[in-house]
C-alpha cells in the first residue's frame, strides 16, 4: 500500500510542468513518455525532489512491518535507477530512504521476538532426538551443529541397510539406524536460523557494496541476539524460582524440582552452544556483503558476542544447582527428624531418606553429563560436600538425646549407598 502511494506521488511530482516540454522534439521529456521533464533547471528539480523526500519519509514513518519498507526501497531504487539514466541527481532521494536503517531493523527486531518468542514457548527444554535422516540433514548438518552430539550417544551410523533379493546391501531413505540425541533442545537449531533470517531481510535493505556494509550487518546481529534471543532465554528462567516455598504430597515435589533442574540444566547448555555459535553466524553477515571484510568486523563482533549468552548460561546453572540443592536439602531434612539413634532392633536396611535421596542422585546426574566438564565437577563436588556435613551433624542435632550402637549398623548401611554415588562420580 505504501509503496503504491509513494509511486503515485512520485509519478504526480515527476509529471508538475510537463505541459511545457511534452512537445520537444526528440526530448527526454518525450522519449519518457513525459515522466521525466529533463528540460528543468536543475534547482526546479531539486524543489520536486524534495517533495518526493518528504512523502518518502511520511510513507517510512507510517510502515508497520518490514515488509512495507523493502516494499518502499524497490519502488525507490527503480525510480531513481530510471533518473540516473537520464543524469537527474537522485542522492537526496537515496539518503531520505537510507536515513532510516534504524526504523527497518527496529521492525525487524519485533517481527524476529514473535519467532524466537514462538520457538521457545514450543520447546520442552529435553535433548533433541532426531530419528529422520532429513531432518538430520536439515537441522544439523545443514546449521554445522554436527559436533554437538550428546556424550551418550552411541558412533552414528547415517542410515539403515537392508539386502535385496541378490543379498546385496542397499541404503533404506530417509531411515537412521537409531535416534540421534544432541546436547541442545530443538529450539537451538530455530533460533540459528531465525538469526540468519534475521540478518538476511536486513542486507535486503542495506547497500551491501558499501565500505561499512559489514559493520552494520554485524552489529545489527549482535543487537538481535542480545535484546532478543538472549533476552528471551532469561524471561524463561525467570519463570520460576527454586527458593519459592512449594507445598506438596511426599516426592512430588521432588520429582518436580528434578523436572525443573533439567529446565534450566538445558537452557545454560543451549546458551552455551549458541554462544559458541556466534561466530559463524557472524561470518554469515559477513558473507552477504558485497565488500571484503578488511578490518575483521565479523570476527571481532563474534568476540563480543559470544558473551551475549553468558548471564543466560550462568543464570541456568544457578537456577539448577539452586534446585538441586533444593531438593537434597528437603530430602535430608526429612533425614534428620526420620533416623532413629535409639532404635529398638538392628535394621539391616537403608534408611527411606537415604534410598530416595539415592534414587533422586542417580536419576538425575547421568542426565548432568552433557555439560561442561568443569560445571559438571563443580556440582559433583558440591552435592558431595552438602550431603557429607549434613549426615556427619545428624547426631549432634538438639533433637537427638540418646544413640544406641545399634544405630551404627544402619548409618553404616546409608554411608554404603551414599558412598555408591560418590564412587561413581554421579554416573
């Protein structure tokens, strides 16, 4: 729509004062069919341009998507390709559109919010799994994301053989021999590509033979991905927070704090791959560019960038050691009040506390696996050090006015189990 009434405008003014040359023999007036009156005085011409200036900046001002202003640019970059042919000065023209570069990619930033936004809100936060080889193909190899395998999975094998009627082996399409499980959700692979998109309907906009061409595509990206993608992974965070006071049904709660552990467990793992990512997605900007990047601006920006993502990774693993630590807290407060040190038998089995809090070790650990090695130790070594001092103070509580002996037997039996986990380093 804004395109048709800038073209209209510009048709109007091109046409002001054509009645006095429409009948110039052999004139650029007529050989245009009358739309460009070159038998103006340069300063006349300046004065109508203007006026399409004017109407140019009313139509930018007045667009509501992306869309309308690459609409707005084709319109103007035909015309004035038409008025440089016939050696009418067009600069005014160009840098009335050019002028306004922010409003495109402020446009661009909100229509991208709604597609990273929609990415988020449809992923479970669970390690992708990809059992199509297209999709294998299209989500993976096609980003680059190959590397990023889940250290429990086992050699890929690309697809399934079967034998035919010969006994020779021939490929089944489309088949893998089992699931591949990657380290990241299957948001990651979206919001590379949203990202890419992102910077692609910007060159649409920009002169991409420009010296400073890279430089805008670079910084604009990392604007994106820092006010929008990074933005958007903190409000999920934020959600919820593991110090809020929950009431629940014995083991609900802690099946729900592991639920909420793994949440935020694969958000840092997503920020720190897509951290990791930066730099290919700045040298994508890059390769749009019309200009060779001399001065390094796309490596330069992915230095920068990559720490874009790092309070969204910090934050995920504060809010799943704040859950972890959550949940063994309760578990070994129960501990504290359920341990008998008077009891009137020898029990020969582990305490209830102890086998849930084994149960919840040993379900939720193997899953830690895919982190980074040093955050892994860190939580390894921590969960140990709580678990140590709170048992070891369990006879010393105020509560406790009498041990037996015959308690030993069964601390010795929950020190047993606790001791398996240890020994295992949470595998």
């Amino acid at each position: 729509m804004y395109a048709r009434y800038v073209s209209l405008t510009i048709r109007t003014c091109a046409h002001t004062n054509t009645k006095h040359f429409s009948n110039t023999p052999k004139s650029i007036c007529a050989l245009s069919g009358g739309a460009f009156p070159r038998t103006q005085t340069e300063q006349e011409w300046i004065s109508q341009s203007s006026v399409i200036v004017r109407v140019l900046s009313e139509a930018c001002h007045g667009a509501v998507d992306s869309a309308a202003l690459v609409q707005l640019r084709s319109v103007v970059w035909l015309f004035c390709g038409s008025l440089d042919r016939y050696n009418f000065t067009t600069r005014a023209i160009r840098a009335s559109l050019d002028g306004h570069l922010q409003r495109y990619i402020t446009l661009l930033l909100e229509e991208g919010r709604e597609d990273v936004v929609s990415a988020l809100r449809n992923d479970k936060f669970e390690a992708l799994k990809i059992e199509n080889a297209v999709d294998y193909a299209r989500l993976i190899v096609d980003l680059k994301l190959d590397a990023y395998l889940h250290p429990l999975q086992k050699p890929l094998v690309p697809s399934r053989t079967t034998k035919d009627a010969t006994g020779a082996e021939k490929k089944k399409a489309g088949q893998l021999t089992e699931p591949v499980t990657m380290i990241f959700s299957n948001s990651v692979p979206r919001l590379i590509q949203i990202s890419k998109n992102f910077v692609f309907d910007l060159a649409s906009f920009v002169d991409l033979s420009s010296p400073n061409c890279v430089q805008v595509l670079v910084q604009a990206l990392d604007r994106f991905l820092q006010e929008v993608v990074n933005g958007q992974l903190l409000q999920v965070l934020d959600v919820e927070d593991p110090n809020s006071p929950t009431k629940s049904v014995k083991g609900a709660k802690t099946k729900k704090s592991t639920a909420a552990a793994l949440h935020a467990m694969q958000i840092s793992l997503n920020a720190h791959i897509l951290s990791k990512e930066t730099l290919s997605l700045m040298e994508y900007a890059s390769s749009l560019s019309l200009t060779p990047d001399e001065n390094n601006a796309a490596a330069a920006q992915a230095e920068k960038s990559e720490r874009v993502f790092q309070h969204a990774k910090m934050l995920g693993e504060d809010r799943m050691f704040g859950y972890s630590a959550a949940t063994i807290e309760d578990i070994l407060s129960r501990g504290d009040t359920e341990f008998e040190w008077a009891p009137a038998k020898v029990e020969t089995h582990p305490s209830n506390y102890v086998l849930e809090l084994s149960s919840y070790l040993m379900a939720t650990f193997p899953a830690f696996s895919a982190l980074p090695a040093e955050t892994r130790e860190a939580l390894y070594y921590i969960t140990c050090k709580t678990i140590s001092s709170r048992v070891l103070a369990q006879p010393n509580l105020p509560h406790v006015r009498k041990i037996l002996l015959t308690a030993f037997t069964r601390a010795h039996i929950d020190l047993t189990v606790l001791e398996g986990f240890a020994a295992g380093r949470g595998c």
